[in-house]
C-alpha cells in the first residue's frame, strides 16, 4: 500500500515540475509587464483565497525595474541620512532621485523639491530656486517638459554612489562633456586679434 502510495506522489511531483518547467518556458520570452499580468489572471481564475497577499508576493514591473536593490519603504529622511549630502546642489539631486525612485515623479519642479525637503526635516534652502538651478548647471538635472526638471543619468549615478563621495565625484566627472580643444587656427585668430 505504501509502495502505491510513494508512486502516486512521485509522479503527482513529476507531473508538477513538468508543468512548472512548461510555464517558465513560456513565460521567460514574455516582458515584465505580461508575466505580471498572466500571473496574475491565474490567481483570479483559480480564486485563491488568498489573492490579495499572494499580490504582495508578486513584485510589479515598477518594483522589478533597476540595476541594483534597495529598500523602497525608506522615508525621505533616512534616505538623506543614508546619503549624507554636503551641499545645497547634492542635497536638490538627492531629493531629486527620492522624488524619482520613491514617489514616482520624474517630472518635478523647484516646489517639489522645496517640499519634500520640508518632509525630510532638512533645514530649509536659502533660496530654493538657485539650488535647483544650481543643480542643473552642475549636471544633475536636466529640463523636461512643460518647465519642469528631471533626474539626470549622471545624477542619478552620482546619488547611488553616495555617501562614498570618491566614487560620486568619479561618477559625475566622467559624466561631465569634455571640452573641446581650440584648433591651431583658432589660437591664432585670437593671438593676432
């Protein structure tokens, strides 16, 4: 009987490692985007009692996207702890990125900013525009639509690396457009001038 038994269940897993093998397969071609949304069809159909939870389990294709892992549940102020900006401009591209990575807006202006700082109990900016500003001019953030500022990628690198500023600075230099040489005839425009 115990024989017929340990049969039934090796094929029963058997039969499940094929099917599991069979859904990996398929589903490994497909974008994050579709996995998320097959699999989660699959726990309506089947009315997991559970479904809800099972949803928290199954990470979206917001929480997916990224080149390294971090925790996402951190508050604006333990996030500046973590980073420890010195300047005014570092702490704007810090902001910048929580705005970015944490509250989904990747699109902000100098008033988002401003807040957020408030919502991290930082010390007020002297003149919150000329930080921004100051930001943009320095490389870690670009214009986006309609006014607003965005993240730059060099930013965005800059921040991640910090608080080991040698590797930040490092990441922000090699960001920065070289300067182009003068040609010999530019030279000698400007000395005859």
């Amino acid at each position: 009987m115990n024989n017929e038994i340990e049969k039934e269940t090796k094929s029963e897993e058997l039969n499940e490692l094929k099917i599991l093998q069979h859904i990996l397969t398929d589903l490994k071609d497909l974008n994050i985007e579709a996995r998320e949304r097959i699999l989660k069809t699959i726990l309506t159909y089947f009315d997991f009692a559970s479904l809800k939870e099972a949803e928290k389990t199954i990470p979206t294709a917001r929480e997916t996207v990224g080149t390294f892992s971090e925790n996402r549940n951190i508050s604006p102020k333990e996030f500046l702890l973590e980073k420890q900006p010195e300047t005014d401009v570092e702490r704007v591209a810090c902001l910048a990125y929580y705005l970015t990575h944490y509250l989904d807006t990747p699109h902000f202006k100098t008033i988002d900013v401003s807040k957020l700082n408030t919502d991290a109990a930082q010390r007020k900016f002297a003149n919150a525009a000329m930080a921004v500003d100051n930001a943009a001019k320095q490389g870690y953030l670009v214009p986006a639509i309609k006014g607003h500022k965005q993240l730059s990628a060099a930013g965005e690198r800059f921040v991640q690396a910090l608080p080991d500023r040698v590797v930040a600075k490092e990441a922000m230099a090699k960001a920065r457009p070289r300067k182009k040489q003068k040609s010999k005839k530019e030279i000698v425009r400007e000395e005859t001038a």
